[in-house]
C-alpha cells in the first residue's frame, strides 16, 4: 500500500511539473510575423500544384542538435500555418542542415497530408543575413514508397536567435 502511494504521489507531482513547465510543447511553431511562399509545380498527385502562402509563417526556434551516430551535428526547426491559395490545403515542414553550410541536409515538406522529403543539397540555399530558407525548383519525392514527385521553389524564413553557426 505505501509503494502504490508513494508511486501515486510521483506520478502526480510529474504532472505538475509538466503542467508548470509547457508540457513539453515547446516544439510547437509559433506566429513569426514573418511570410513565407512556396510554389508546387510538376505534382504526380492532383490537386498539389499551386501556391501556399496566405499570411504568416508559424516557427520554431532553430535548435542545434548533436545526436549520437552517424548523423551529423543539425540545425534544425519547423514550420507550419502556410496554406494554399484559393483552397484549405496545408503545408508545414521540418528543414535540417549543418552548421555553417549553404544547403540543406535534409528537408521534409508535406502538402495538404502528404510527405515529401530530400537528403539533398541541390536548389537549396541557407541565407543566413536574409533569416531564409530557399528553394529553386527542389525535386521532391514522397516518403510512403509511391515514388510521387514534385518540384517546391520559394522562400520559408528563420528565427534570427540562432545557435552559432546556424
């Protein structure tokens, strides 16, 4: 009976803190002020092609991660609340590159519920003085294995309160 209780207690007083402390949703995006435009061209999928940007870009802060293994030390945020003119699509992401690089590292967009992602480089730029991300007609492909494609070109913004080098 005292172990339930003091697991009883434990449990409780972690909710609290996690209560007091966000709950642990400090990875959500937030209102930048900043707007943000991506054009999707060439969609396999109907209905993609178009422009999302209607207003603002919701961010997080850029994090600088190390993780353990092969991956290499990342900077990286998210991003979402860009919808697509004239329709109630959706686009957010999760953008990733390496410390003072001038490409991305990886790149994952999704439109209106599908994913598409990159582990490449090309037709991205890292405009640090601009606070942007870029793209130039960035091929895409799907990550549910259907080999869908499309081609993102556009402009998604940054925090300026960045770790160093990114």
């Amino acid at each position: 009976m005292k172990s339930l209780l003091k697991t009883c207690a434990a449990l409780a007083a972690t909710s609290v803190l996690l209560v007091a402390c966000g709950g642990g949703n400090d990875d959500d995006p937030t209102p930048s002020n900043e707007p943000g435009v991506l054009t999707v061209t060439g969609a396999s999928v109907d209905g993609l092609n178009g422009v999302y940007g209607n207003g603002t870009v919701n961010l997080t802060d850029v994090d600088k991660r190390n993780p353990v293994g092969s991956v290499p030390e990342l900077c990286a945020f998210n991003f979402d609340g860009i919808g697509k003119v004239g329709s109630s699509a959706l686009a957010f992401g999760d953008i990733r590159y390496r410390p003072d690089a001038t490409g991305l590292h990886q790149v994952f967009l999704t439109f209106d519920g599908k994913e598409y992602a990159s582990g490449e480089p090309t037709d991205t730029a890292v405009v640090r003085e601009s606070n942007q991300i870029r793209f130039t007609s960035k091929v895409l492909t799907a990550t549910d294995g259907s080999n869908n494609t499309l081609r993102v070109s556009g402009v998604i913004p940054m925090r300026p309160n960045r770790p160093s080098g990114c």
